[in-house]
C-alpha cells in the first residue's frame, strides 16, 4: 500500500483565464475545484489508475470537509484527523499557453497534539513493504524538525520512505535516510546551494543529496524530463514536448508514476514516472494523468554513463 502525508493540503480552484493582468478586472472563462496538496495528488493519480492509497491529512472546517469528501469519491481511502483551524484554499489562474500563477494560502498551525494524530496514524496503517510519501510545504508555526518523526515512524513500521518536500524540512528528512527525494531543478539548486544549468550539474547535486543520506533521487526537470539518480545508475527520461494546460501537479504525477511501477526496477519505474507527468501537464486544473491519457512507449530512457553528451546539455 502507498500512503500519502499532507501536513498543508488545500482546496484547489483554478480559473481559467484568456490572459493574466495584474491589477485588471478578469472574467474566467471555467473554474473547477479538486483537492491539492503534494501528498494529495500522488494519491489521487495512483487511485485513477486503479491503485487503493490512503491519504493521511488535517482536516479542518468545511473546507476540509470538502477536500475529504472529494478524495472518497476519487476513490482514495481518507485517514482525516481532525483540527482546530480550517484547511486552506489556493487559488492557480491558468491561461490557454500554459501559463500558471498560483496563490496559496498559508494554511493552518497544526498543534502538538494534531501532529502526534497524524504520526499516530502513519504508525496504524504502515507496514512492511509499504511505501509512505510525505510531501508539501509545512503549515505555519510547524518547525522541520517534525519531518524526521515522520520518516522514523514509517521506517520503524517497515515502510519505504518517498520525501518530496524542500528547504529546512527536506535537509531534516535527509538527516534520517529517506528511502527516495525527490526535488525539482529549483529545489535540488537550493539544497546544495550550487547553480544547476546541465544534466551533468543535476547529477552531481543529486549525488550530494546521495550522500546526505538519499537512498535514491528522482529529480523532475519540466520539459527537460527527469533524472533518476541512485548508487548505481544515473538515469534521464524524456517525452516529446505536449500542450501544456497546467503544470501544477506534474511532479506529483512523477512521483506516483515512479511508486506504481517501482517493483519493476529504475528504467522502467522512470519511464512510467515521466509519462504520468507528461499526461498530467495536458490536464486542465489540478487534474491528474488518467489510463487512457498516458503513453509510456514515448517515453525515452537512456543510461546517462553511456551517454556522456546528455552532461553537456543545457536545461531550458
């Protein structure tokens, strides 16, 4: 089973927008709402393709509420424990080129209490062989040092662990062995503090997390793909450019994609992880890559040590 952990998840409404003017009176063309949240996502894309997750979340309010009834009928399992404050709303505007701002909420403080009912839960439902994905920003208040429970509790219940977060709370995690980081360009630059401009610059910060304690990094890098590096092979995957409809949530659509098919070795887990990501860029909202929208045979994986010229090449 893969379970998922949003300290922070949200209410997703995006409005769609023919063009973004700052200070303008705009009229959307459609809205739709769908739960948001790293955590969240991963799971939602795992339940359209027929996988049974358990999303772990605070949840607070009637925006809450919402979020939770909604992941039921997406047919994700909802472990919801239940806060004081009111779960947030973000806003995305998305334009036709693909255009997104987003406007996020800073969400709720969670308590002492509320977060020993979270790692409670994990400690509950995790086992051995299980994967737990813990993702997304930290609520207001809530120091870093919360996410090394979190990666404990799951190891000390047997399970893998997927850490998809940033800054001070991915560098805690780190300290604790994650079984898989998984950073975008901007994120894995921040967490070595070095310029990544080239394949042969993502692989180096990449091992850097390696031996910062990482088990494996899967590195996302927008139309560049993505890159899978761990103490054997470094990997990068890459799809022929699609219309872009909203990019919010392709990394997310990464990560699950690589969880769905991890049993089945590197190339394979890469390969399945950038065709969900490029489904998922064509899906209006906050939407996720559905069956019948992903085509992993597009999908190119090369072994970067046999293809010394990938290095040189530049990241758009």
């Amino acid at each position: 089973m893969i379970i998922t952990i949003t300290l922070n998840p949200s209410l997703d409404r995006t409005l769609l927008v023919q063009h973004f003017e700052r200070g303008a009176v705009l009229r959307a063309d459609a809205t739709r709402d769908d739960p948001g949240g790293k955590g969240v996502n991963v799971a939602r894309a795992l339940a359209a393709h027929g996988e049974q997750p358990c999303a772990v979340l605070p949840v607070g309010g009637s925006i809450g509420k919402a979020l939770a009834a909604q992941l039921a009928e997406a047919g994700v399992r909802v472990e919801p424990v239940a806060i004081e404050g009111a779960t947030r709303t973000n806003i995305t505007v998305a334009e036709p080129d693909g255009t997104t701002t987003k406007l996020n909420e800073p969400g709720p403080y969670l308590s002492g209490e509320e977060i020993d009912g979270l790692l409670d839960a994990v400690t509950r439902l995790a086992g051995s062989g299980d994967w737990v994905v813990l993702g997304g920003s930290l609520p207001p208040g809530v120091e870093p040092a919360v996410v090394p429970l979190f990666v404990d509790a799951a190891h000390h219940a047997g399970a893998a662990v997927a850490l998809d977060t940033s800054g001070e709370a991915l560098r805690a995690g780190l300290t604790h062995a994650p079984d898989l980081v998984k950073p975008n360009r901007e994120e894995l630059a921040e967490a070595v503090g070095a310029t990544v401009a080239t394949i042969a610059d993502v692989i180096d910060a990449c091992r850097v997390l390696l031996g910062g304690g990482a088990g494996r990094v899967l590195c996302s890098l927008g139309p560049d793909g993505a890159v899978y590096v761990d103490n054997e092979v470094s990997l990068h995957g890459s799809a022929p450019r699609t219309d872009v409809r909203n990019t919010v949530g392709a990394g997310d659509a990464l990560l699950a994609g690589y969880l769905r098919a991890v049993g089945r070795g590197p190339e394979a887990a890469l390969r399945t992880a950038v065709a969900w990501a490029t489904a998922a860029v064509g899906t209006a909202g906050t939407g996720v890559p559905t069956p019948e929208s992903v085509d992993a045979s597009k999908v190119t994986v090369v072994d970067i040590q046999n293809s010394p010229h990938l290095l040189i090449k530049e990241l758009l």
